[in-house]
C-alpha cells in the first residue's frame, strides 16, 4: 500500500510539474495564405524555435475573405500580420493597434508596365490606365501620383484607376499599361504567363521614395499592459526573428518548410523557391526593430494620400520598442 501511494503521490507531483511548464499558447494571423512571404514564422515553428521559448503556436493563414485586423479585433489571434496602411487606418478608426516588430525592412511592392503601351519612363503614364490594389494598398499609390502632379480622375491629363484583383490579368489582356506587383509573387505571375523582363517596364515604389512598411507584427494596445502577454510577445519575436534569419541564409529550405505547411496544395516548389529569395532580400537588414525613420516616412505618405487619405492626423502609440528591446538583448 506505501509503495502504491508513493507512486500515486510521485505522479500527482510529476503531473504538476508537467502542468506548472507547459508551453503557453500563441495564435498568430498571417495576411494572405501559406507562402514564403511569410517563412521566417514556418521555420520557426519547424524547426522548434518557438519550443525553445516555451510557445505553443498555431499559424493562420490568410485569404481573400480574412481581414487580419478583424481577426485580432475578434480575439481570434493574439499576434497579427500586416502592412502599416492597414494597421493605422484601423487605429485611428478605433481598433489600437501597435506594431511591437518590423521583420520587413524593404518594400516589395512595385508597378509593372508593358513597354508595348508606351512606358518607358514616368512621363509615359499620363492618359494609361494603371491597376492598382485597393483596401490601403492604393494609399502608396496616391502618395506617388500626387508626387508625380498627375489626377487620378481619368481626366487626360492624368491616369485611370482599375481596380486591380489579386493576379495580373489587366496586364497580360491589355487592359491596363500597368499594375501593382510585389516583387517576390505577382512579377513572377506575369513572367511565367509568357512576357519577358525585356518585355517591362518596372517601377519600385522604393526607388520612388513612396513606399510604405509591409509585413509587421501588431498586437492590441490593451493587451501589451499584461505583463504575462508581453513576456509571451517577446519570446514570440525572438523566435521568429530566429526563424527569419535562418529562412535568410536557408532560402530553398525554408521554402520546402513553406510547401510541407501548405494543405492547399496550391503552391509549386520552383515558384516558393524563386518566393523565397525575393523576399530575403526584404527581410534583410532588419533585425526585427522598427526603424523610426522608417515609419515616420510610411506616415507622411499616408497623410498625403491625395484628397481622401487613409488617414487624417498623425498616430500616436502606434508603435513600441518595448518588445524588441527586451527580444534582442
């Protein structure tokens, strides 16, 4: 009987200790769907950096019907994926949100023109018709136009607006002169579609000193006084900032990672590969913490969006490098 309840008392105690270190649980909500744009998160779930840290987290891909500011303003992730337009429109419409990291140094964001319509330089896109991304995407855009003194009204002395999906069929149909591309997925859409890079005309919103930060990570206001929840977020950027350098320096590997986490089936190993590269080009330089410089420029741009701006003032709190600090020291 002493041995039977020295056993039970061993287990009940071996039990609490499994209880009293069990991994805390971390949900995050990616912008679109499982790709290499977003590996740096796959390769730390793969390999185990978010164990390391004590984390259990489960990886939402996003979609064309999934607004990762809803979701977080939902509870459904604790930790979201998006570009900065987006974070501060929702802001300064109520929702707090703060990026508490920037693993997206560069912009990959570009405008890719058919030479045969005639663009060659800027000066060429008065009287074209141009796609363009909206829901905070066209904001750079705007910004750019604006920059360049030509309306976006389609009167003739300036460009036409086409509200462009997400693939590049204006282009490739001659509806449009011109659309938005990222560097690292749709410029590669209308290459494989037939078109040569000799074929274009390309545009980088880096280079035109309009771009906007992409792919950062932000959480609610509210949430960040929790001390619990913030402990959680550091060790949260650590190890995806871990798995981001790794996804750097291992780009065909970490897109198999990519493919391995991808139930749809949908993506090809050559495309997540060719993904893969471009986007270590923008991932790199960073080394999770927000550039101030880089954010006040996304800032001026959006307050001078043409006549209707995504937003109307400049934020405040919408940033912290409270995580950051804490995550790379």
């Amino acid at each position: 009987m002493k041995t039977l309840t020295n056993y039970i008392a061993g287990a009940a105690v071996g039990l609490m200790g499994t209880m009293a270190h069990a991994a805390d649980d971390v949900t995050l909500q990616l912008k679109w769907v499982t790709q290499a744009q977003f590996a740096g998160y796959y390769v730390a779930l793969d390999k185990g950096f978010y164990s390391d840290e004590d984390l259990n987290v489960t990886i939402k891909p996003g979609g064309p019907d999934i607004a990762p500011t809803q979701v977080l303003a939902g509870g459904g992730a604790d930790v979201t994926v998006d570009w900065m337009p987006a974070a501060l429109a929702a802001r300064e419409k109520g929702l707090p949100m703060v990026n508490i990291a920037q693993p997206f140094k560069s912009s990959g964001m570009m405008l890719t023109c058919r030479k045969d319509a005639g663009i060659e330089t800027t000066d060429d896109f008065e009287g074209q018709t141009l796609g363009v991304w909206f829901f905070g995407n066209e904001i750079p855009f705007l910004s750019w136009m604006s920059k360049l003194e030509l309306p976006t009204d389609g009167s003739e002395d300036g460009v036409t607006v086409l509200k462009q999906g997400f693939n590049v069929d204006p282009l490739l149909q001659k509806q449009a002169a011109c659309v938005s591309t990222m560097t690292y997925n749709e410029y590669w859409q209308v290459i494989d579609a037939g078109l040569t890079p000799e074929d274009l005309t390309v545009f980088k919103y880096e280079d035109q000193g309009v771009a906007t930060l992409e792919d950062g990570l932000y959480v609610l206001e509210d949430k960040l006084a929790d001390p619990a929840f913030e402990d959680k977020m550091v060790r949260f950027v650590r190890a995806s900032m871990k798995g981001w350098k790794y996804a750097e320096a291992n780009p065909d590997e970490a897109a198999e990672i990519v493919l391995e986490n991808d139930s749809s089936g949908a993506q090809t190993e050559e495309h997540q590969k060719r993904m893969m590269s471009e986007v270590a080009k923008l991932t790199a330089g960073s080394n999770g913490a927000l550039d101030e410089a880089d954010y006040k420029r996304t800032v001026e741009s959006l307050l001078s969006g043409g006549s209707d701006p995504v937003i109307t003032k400049e934020p405040t709190g919408a940033w912290t490098h409270a995580i950051t600090d804490k995550a790379l020291n």
